[in-house]
C-alpha cells in the first residue's frame, strides 16, 4: 500500500538501523533493478512500498501501523531518494537543512536554527544521497574534487563539501526555497511598513536602479523577488543568477543561470559572461542575483547605458558599505581602471540602496532605505528616507523622511502624489 502522509524523521536505535540495513537488502533481493528504474518516481516508490510490505508482513518483527509506515518510508527513502533527508525537504517550515557529518542534522525555520532527532544510518548512506544529488548535474564529489554546488529537482540549492577539507565527515548544506513573497507579504510580516512599499513600487516604475544590500540570511534573494514582481508586465525582463532562485511571475522573462567548469576545468559559463551576453539579448530590464566579482563593473555600465531600473544584491553591512563593496568588487574586472573612474559609474548608476537586517529573533526586515546623492567622482554620499529604530518607549520603528528634490522631481513624472510621510519633513 503506497504510503501517502509523510512521517517525521526521528533518530533511529540501533535496533532499528539493523532492520533498515537488514530489509532494505531484501527489497533490492526481490525487486527487479532495471523495471523499477524505468518507472517514474510516484510509481517506483509504490512499487517499492507494495514489495516491502509484503516482506514486512512476512519476516518483519510486530510493531505498530505508524512505526511499520515509518519503517518503510525511510528504507524506500534510503533506496531510491535521500534517506533522511527526504522528510525535510518535504516540510514547508524549513527553509535550510544542514548536515555536519552522519549523526548532526539541523535545520532552520523561522528564521531560528534547530537540531533534530534524525540521522544517517552510516557514513555510506550519506554519500549515497551526495552522489545521487551531485548525478544530476553531471558533477562528481571525491578527494580530487571535494567541494561542489548542485540544485534538487525541486529547485534546492546544494553545498557539498567532504574530507579531507570537511574534518569531521561530509558536509551539506540544503537551501529550500518557500513560494515566493510579494511585497503585500512582506508589509504583512512587518519586514517594511505600507507607505515604503508603496514608494518602492514608484521607485521600481520610474526605472530607478535599485540595490539590496544586507548580510548573510537576511532575505535578499526574497526581497529581490519581491521587487521584481512590481516591473510591469509589458516589459522583456533577463534575471541571471550563480544558482536559479527567483520566480517572476511577469510574461516576458528569460532566466539565466551560470554553470561551473566540469570535472575536466572546462565549460565555465560566469555570472560576468551572461551580463555580458545579456545586452545583446534587447532587455527592457537586468536581474542580477548577486554581483561578487568583476561582473559588477558590466552591471554598472549596463545601468549606465539604457538599462536604467535594473535591479541586483550584494553583501554589505550598510547602505555606505554597499558602496564601498560594489567599488572592490568592479576593480576585480580586467579594465583596470582607476578609482576615480569606478566612483563616478557607481554614482551615476546606483540610484537607491534597500539595507536588510535579520535580528536575533530571526525575524527579516528593511533596516534603511537610502538615495544615493553623490555625482561623479565624488565621495560616496547617501540620504536616508527611511530607518528601523529602536526605542525604549515605542520599541522597533520606522522613521520617515523628505525624498531628495531630484528623486521626488523623478517619481512625479508618473503622474501620481508621492506616500505622504515622504513628501514633507521627517516623520
């Protein structure tokens, strides 16, 4: 009987291991390997499950329907998914999955990092599920090449790396991504308040280029999505990423993704590279992940060049900072140019910068939004129109104030009033 409700992972006796060892070698005695392959993967795993319980039912000890269900869910796993990991990934609440060798198994949700009863039965049983993650990309993991990324079928990101880098056994880490947020879900989880989400939607139609800075976990790639989703459909947009994360729901979007060199050092497709080719490509708007290298300074000639209201991340602790980062990052690229000149295509690019937070309650927000009032190779200069304060009698608030005279001259050419908390004086 094919099981339908999935059943949480628990850590296993040693009783237990046995008989997952022990049964899951007779399935593999009973079943014919080549049929079951063939078969897609509902009804392979129905096949499994009729075959296993049959042999359950005939050699297995007594115990009750619910631990007999987990029984065989997790040999089946074992079998034909990724054992343990299987019940993970199928739960909505958890938005990573880290494991630290066979026997620690974390998992983050809501923002909270947690571990759980639940572990690999061997060291064997764990390279088992890496191989079959890093098969479907065409990668292999061994000494020689103990570091690799891959994506699920499911679209999950995934980080191998073992020994002899891992000290302590092979290391994963598992990104699941929810549905995607738009900005009225991240006003309704508090993350940013009305009136900035309703000027940030301004911002987005009036083609300003827009960066999101913030630290690691704060929800960039979220964010990003989430200001995505307010360029109107008409337009052709391209997104490029290192590993595919968006989903725009826009009809007109061309999706790249960058691609390593294979086990042979060849075939590399950079982030850089599909900028590059992305101009050729007629984009009404440029969707770049994450800028991390010299890709940085084609983003910011292509902002610089008819492509204004492209959008992109970086990592930075601030707004200032963002800055300052794209300024390392674009003297990575091969021109060579001075200082000066990377100054002056970063002050005339990047129109405004969104700082995220993520606080020890694990709970994401927008810390800053700040405009860009820096020109040409000036010193970095940014106005803030919008902060997340604490305070002792009111707690966390978001403090207002009046848009720079150039960026409220450039929204009023859309023809509608601006949020009334930035029109005036601070709020």
């Amino acid at each position: 009987m094919a099981l339908r409700d999935r059943v949480a992972p628990e850590a296993l006796t040693d009783e237990n291991t046995e008989l997952v060892k022990r049964f899951r070698a007779r399935l593999l005695e009973e079943i014919n390997i080549e049929e079951v392959t063939s078969l897609e993967m509902p009804q392979k795993r129905a096949r499994l499950e009729r075959v296993l319980a049959r042999i359950l039912s005939v050699e297995g000890p007594v115990m009750s329907t619910r631990n007999r269900a987990r029984l065989i869910q997790r040999i089946v796993d074992d079998t034909v998914g990724l054992g343990v990991l299987e019940p993970l990934i199928a739960d909505d609440s958890i938005t990573e999955i880290m494991v630290n060798g066979v026997h620690d198994l974390f998992v983050e949700r809501n923002g909270r990092i947690e571990r759980i009863p639940a572990a690999f039965t061997s060291e064997e049983e764990l390279y088992q599920a890496i191989d079959r993650i890093v098969s479907t990309v065409n990668r292999r993991v061994d000494e020689s090449s103990p570091m690799v990324d891959a994506r699920l079928v499911g679209g999950e990101r995934v980080n191998v790396i073992i020994p002899p880098l891992a000290l302590d056994g092979p290391t994963m880490t598992i990104r699941r991504f929810p549905r995607p947020f738009r900005m009225p879900d991240l006003v309704s989880r508090s993350s940013l308040p009305q009136e900035a989400a309703e000027l940030l939607n301004m911002m987005v139609r009036a083609r300003l280029n827009i960066l999101v800075s913030g630290g690691t976990g704060t929800g960039k790639t979220t964010f990003l999505n989430a200001l995505s989703g307010l360029i109107p459909d008409r337009e052709r947009i391209i997104t490029i990423e290192d590993s595919a994360e968006l989903s725009l729901q826009q009809s007109h979007v061309v999706r790249l993704e960058a691609r390593p060199a294979n086990s042979e050092g060849k075939g590399q497709v950079t982030i850089r590279d599909l900028v590059r080719n992305s101009l050729r490509m007629r984009p009404d708007r440029i969707v770049v992940g994450e800028v991390r290298g010299g890709e940085t300074m084609d983003m910011l000639q292509a902002m610089n060049t008819g492509h204004e209201g492209s959008l992109t991340t970086v990592h930075a602790n601030s707004a200032r900072d963002a800055l300052s980062r794209l300024e390392t990052l674009a003297s990575m690229s091969d021109l060579e140019l001075p200082v000066e000149t990377v100054r002056d295509q970063i002050n005339s690019a990047i129109d405004v910068i969104i700082q995220l937070e993520r606080d020890t309650s694990g709970v994401r927000r927008v810390r800053q939004i700040e405009v860009v009032t820096s020109e040409h190779r000036d010193n970095y200069a940014t106005q803030p129109i919008m902060r997340y304060t604490e305070t002792r009698s009111q707690g966390g608030v978001f403090r207002f104030h009046a848009l720079p005279e150039a960026t409220a001259s450039r929204l009023a050419l859309l023809g509608e009033p601006l949020p009334e908390s930035f029109a005036g004086g601070a709020v």
